[in-house]
C-alpha cells in the first residue's frame, strides 16, 4: 500500500477553518481553544485530504489538460468516527476513481481515505473535478452510481423548512486558500481571467463549509454531505442556504442572492442523531 500524505494539525488549523468559513469572534467554540465545547465546523474533513499526492497526474488521465479550465464540480465527504479530532496527525491514502466524457469536458471521480494514527478511518471524501476542453476522448459520459455520493437530492416541493443568509466577504478566498487548496483560481485575477472569470472565484470547499455550517446550526450534526457545485460564487456575494428535512437526512441548496443564480443544488446531508458529540 502506498505511504499516504501526512497532515499534522492542531487548534490553529481548527481556528483557521472555521473563521474562513465565517465563525466570529463570538463564536467562542469555534475561535478560542479555551473553549470548553472547542470544536472544527463538520466539514474540517475535506481539508486533511486536500492536496494528497494523488496516484496520476491529469495530464496522463485527459486530453489538453490545462489548470486553468479545471473546477470543482462535487463533493461528498464521510464522517466515519467522531468527535471529530481537533489536533493530531492524518494520514490520507487518495484513489482514482474513474472518467467520464462528457464531450465538452471531463469529469475525474477520486477517493481519498484519510485515517488518524490508530489506522481507523476517520474521512473519506469523493471528489468530481470538471476540466473544460478536456472531453470527446471517446469515454463513457456516465459516472457509476455512488449511492449517497452521487444521488439527485431533488427539493421537495413545499418551501424550506429553514433558510439561511450569509454575505461572504471580499477576502474569503483569501483566507480560505491558507487551508491548503492554494489554486490560483481563487486569488491571481490572471489566471481567474483566462479561466473565464472577470475575478478570481471562491472555492466550492468554502461554500460547501458555509452550507454545512448553516445546516449544523439548524439541525445539528451530520454525519455525510454530497454537494454539486451548480455555479461559481464570487468573494463578497451573498449566499441562500435553503434546507428540506426529510427524516434523517436535509435536502438543501445554495443560491447567490445578488444574481439569483445557483451555487449548490443536487445536494444533502444525512443527520447524526442524537449520540456522540461533534
Ligand atoms: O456547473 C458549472 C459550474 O460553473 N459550476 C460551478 C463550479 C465551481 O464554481 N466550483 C467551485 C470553484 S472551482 C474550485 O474550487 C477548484 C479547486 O481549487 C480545485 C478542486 C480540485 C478537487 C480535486 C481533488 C482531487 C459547470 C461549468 C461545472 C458545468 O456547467 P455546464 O458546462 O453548463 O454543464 P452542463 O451542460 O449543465 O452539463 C454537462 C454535463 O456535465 C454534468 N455536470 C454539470 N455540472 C456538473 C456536472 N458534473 C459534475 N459536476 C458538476 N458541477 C451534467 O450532468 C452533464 O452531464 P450529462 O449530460 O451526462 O447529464
């Protein structure tokens, strides 16, 4: 088995997550370690993961792989054993999946195990990367059903059970990028530009984060979320968190309240119960 990518952490990664994902001051929990209930918001999972050395490059999986047309385009992460830990060191063992065609571009399915020092697996994350101009290799244009990962999450059709509001700040992904995903996607208006972007964009793992904050708040812990990056978000937009309880698991999607347009859709979190703590 190959050797897995090391992550060290401590409460100063803790507090980083959570205040980029717009925890205040105030939120004693969440920004001072002192804190007797100190925790990670529910999604600090997707950052342990993040950057492990992945088994193949894109360049040998895609045709004209070019970083600059590459997007986030789904999430789904697995909380396999709580508390979540608030410092130690993980390890994270990330596996190619499988790619699909979907003509215009290609979309690369990868796993990623992340297991704390005893060798317990603690998250697993399944990830979708959308590489525009990088389809009609002639691939399949399906991607295999993952169950939870990969399942339509389609709202009901009453109006949400809760909605939440949260402007995010011009810095967001600023701040964000110190979690490790340093893409210049999020920061250089360069690159953003020749991405297609008039400025650099928020990545999805922060509004995901925010989502799943405001899902946590509402309902309390979770111990999955699948989400599918419908549309970009620009730093300092203001993102709608509508949220559908439907038994155990919440249905919900994110839209940008200043164009009215999708952020998140396709997407659900299956609730932890009463039991452990976070
Ligand atoms: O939905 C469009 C979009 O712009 N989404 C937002 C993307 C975004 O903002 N992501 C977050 C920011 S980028 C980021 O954070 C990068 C990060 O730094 C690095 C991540 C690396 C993670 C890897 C870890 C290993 C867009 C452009 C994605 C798709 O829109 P269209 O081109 O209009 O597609 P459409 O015509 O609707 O559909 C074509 C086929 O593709 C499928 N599809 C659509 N959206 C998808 C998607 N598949 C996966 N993810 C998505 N988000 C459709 O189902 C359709 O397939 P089919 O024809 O088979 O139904």
């Amino acid at each position: 088995e190959a050797a897995g990518t090391a992550y060290e952490f401590d409460d100063k990664e803790v507090i980083l997550y959570n205040l980029s994902l717009g925890a205040k001051k105030s939120d004693l929990k969440w920004v001072y370690e002192g804190n007797e209930n100190f925790e990670a918001l529910p999604t600090f999972g997707v950052v342990p993961y993040f950057g492990s050395e992945l088994p193949f490059t894109f360049d040998e999986i895609v045709p004209n792989f070019n970083p600059m047309m590459l997007l986030h385009g789904e999430q789904f992460l697995e909380i396999k054993k709580f508390p979540i830990p608030t410092s130690g060191t993980l390890t994270s063992y990330p596996s190619l999946v499988e790619v699909a065609d979907k003509g215009a571009a290609a979309v690369v399915v990868t796993r990623c195990e992340t297991r704390d020092s005893k060798g317990d697996v603690v998250f697993v994350n399944e990830s979708t990367t959308f590489i525009r101009g990088s389809g009609g290799f002639g691939g399949s244009s399906k991607v295999t059903d993952r169950g939870a990962a990969t399942a339509a999450n389609k709202p009901p059709a009453r109006k949400p059970d809760a909605v939440v509001e949260e402007k995010t700040s011009e810095d967001q992904a600023a701040l964000y990028r110190l979690n490790g995903d340093r893409n210049p996607l999020h920061i250089d208006p360069e690159f953003s530009k020749v991405g297609g972007f008039k400025i650099p964009i928020l990545h999805g793992l922060c509004f995901l984060g925010i989502a799943g904050k405001h899902i946590y708040q509402t309902f309390g812990a979770f111990k999955n979320l699948k989400v599918r990056f419908a549309g970009v978000v620009l730093p300092g937009q203001t993102l709608r968190t509508e949220m559908w309880k439907e038994g155990n698991r919440v249905i919900f999607q994110v839209t940008v309240v200043e164009t009215g347009k999708p952020a998140i859709q396709a997407a659900a979190a299956e609730l932890l119960g009463p039991g452990p703590k976070l």
